[in-house]
C-alpha cells in the first residue's frame, strides 16, 4: 500500500491517503526517543500530527450522552459513572420527563428515583447525589447550574471530571475531561507518564490549544472505544500507529486488527488506514466492551 498517494475512487472523486503505517521497527524507535526524553518540540509535533489525525478519523466525534439542558448533561454524567452510555441514554429520556428541574431532583421520591436509575449500578449513590445535586442548585444557584469549575465541583456527584464534560459540552467553556480512556491512551501514547487525573489534566493543556480541549476529549475517548481497546487495540487497523510508541500492543496484522474495530462508522476507520471493506471480516466482541 502506498501511504503518500492520492487514490481515486469508482465515482471518480479524490480521496485522502491512507494514514501512514507504523513497523515493528519504527515504533520501537519511537519509544526508545521517548523513554530517552523526547524534546518538547518533537513531542509538540507528534501531538499536533496525532490531533490531526484523530480528527480525520472520528470526524464525528461528540459527547455521547443524549441531553438538551446543561441540568440534563448533569444528571447523565453522575449516572454514567460505573456505566455506559448506552445504558445512561435508555434510561434518560423517561427520567428527564419525570424531573424537569432541579427543584424537582430536590423534591425527588427517593424510592421512585432509584427505581428509574436502577439499571446503570450504584442507583443508591446515584440518587442521593441527584437529589442533593438539585437542593444544592436551588439553594445555591436560583435552580440554574453555574458555569465555573469551581462552582459545579462543590455541587454533589460532581467531581472535576463531571464539572469539564458540562463546561465543555453544555457551556462552550473549553474543558478536558479525563475519565479511564482518556488517561489510558495519552499514557500509551507517550503524551504523559503522569497517573493523576488532575496531573493527567493539565498535563494535556500544556500539549494542546485551550480552545481544542474539550475535542480533544472527544478524539481520544471515541478513538479509545473503537481502536484502540484496553486489553486488545486493533494496532494493525490503527490511523495513529505512525506516532504510537504501543504499536504492537494489539494485533499488527491488518485484517485480523479490523475485526477489533467497533462502532457505526467502521467503514470510514478501514477506509482511513487504506484496508478495503470486503477484506475486513465481520467485527468480534460487543461494540462498548471496554467502557467504564
Ligand atoms: S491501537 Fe495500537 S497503534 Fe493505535 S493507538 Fe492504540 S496502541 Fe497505538
């Protein structure tokens, strides 16, 4: 496969290049330079051409809890922890008919509420913050949700990571939240060594623009759910592997690595690391095996 050419498609329109593809060899270099040190250039670039590329490949990367109110946001992210999206967006268009306002979480039925937020685990925790969550803004805030990071870290149930996924995503104000994808891949990928979220956080703001952070959230969150797996990353399928030190961690293999791939736009992931659909056999495992 040529990495540096256009190719043409049947309907004649042009389509990029493949991403390049890492070696065996090459990514051992790569992680040798980076154990060494890497200069803070160098490893400026290589982020820069990663951020790059992982827009290209999640082009439709977003916040993938369902929400129509900075409060709804809110209520979705303490329900996500210890579970998946999925599983928060079956229960939320019901709850979020049931409880329109933060008065209403304040005046909650303890039992009702629990029995509606059942299913995504820990529903005890759960309501108890959602109900203090809503005292609090009504007391605090007039019933609306403040937009400081400060401010929405002394609500209850929410924690910094809580309080970026709403600046970010509800609020415009840039924000990057580190939950177990993000810290697993920005440490794979040689962009920190740090284990501290909050350390993890800032880490990456030095890396990246203020006005990419919340995108970047995004980027690595959607790449880490479709590619690059906590216990088997399709490396051989993978539009980054050029500028990963972890190549080889999963399969390098392109066919057997696309059958890892996971997610709706599987087909624009083969595309964009040059693997033709009809060689890629059918995806194994279920599509949000690694979510937290
Ligand atoms: S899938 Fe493999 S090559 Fe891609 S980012 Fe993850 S470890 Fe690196």
């Amino acid at each position: 496969m040529t990495t540096a050419s256009r190719s043409t498609s049947a309907r004649g329109a042009a389509e990029p290049a493949p991403a390049p593809r890492a070696t065996a060899r090459s990514a051992a270099r790569l992680a040798k330079r980076i154990a060494a040190g890497e200069p803070a250039l160098g490893r400026a670039r290589r982020v820069g051409r990663m951020l790059r590329t992982l827009a290209a490949t999640h082009p439709d990367a977003h916040c993938e809890l369902d929400f129509t109110t900075p409060l709804e946001l809110a209520v979705a992210t303490v329900l996500s922890a210890q579970s998946t999206d999925k599983m928060v967006n079956s229960v939320t268009p019901a709850l979020f008919r049931r409880y329109r306002s933060a008065l209403d979480y304040a005046q909650a039925d303890r039992a009702e509420l629990e029995e509606m937020i059942h299913s995504t685990g820990f529903f005890r925790n759960k309501a108890g913050s959602l109900i203090g969550l809503g005292a609090a803004v009504v007391e605090k805030h007039d019933g609306e949700l403040p937009r400081t990071l400060e401010e929405l870290v002394a609500l209850p149930g929410i924690g910094r990571k809580t309080a970026n996924v709403i600046l970010g995503n509800a609020f415009d104000v840039p924000g990057i939240t580190v939950d177990t994808h993000f810290g697993r891949l920005v440490r794979r990928w040689g962009w920190t060594e740090e284990e501290d979220p909050v350390k993890v956080e800032h880490a990456i703001g030095a890396l990246v623009p203020k006005r990419d952070w919340t995108m970047v959230s995004h980027y690595v969150i959607f790449h880490g759910r479709r590619v690059c797996h906590a216990r088997k990353p399709a490396c051989g399928a993978c539009s980054l592997s050029a500028d990963c030190p972890t190549f080889g961690a999963g399969p390098t293999d392109p066919i057997a690595a696309s059958a890892l791939l996971k997610g709706p736009s599987r087909a624009h992931l083969l595309e964009i690391v040059g693997i033709p659909d009809d060689d890629a056999p059918a995806p194994v495992g279920r599509e949000d095996a690694d979510a937290p």
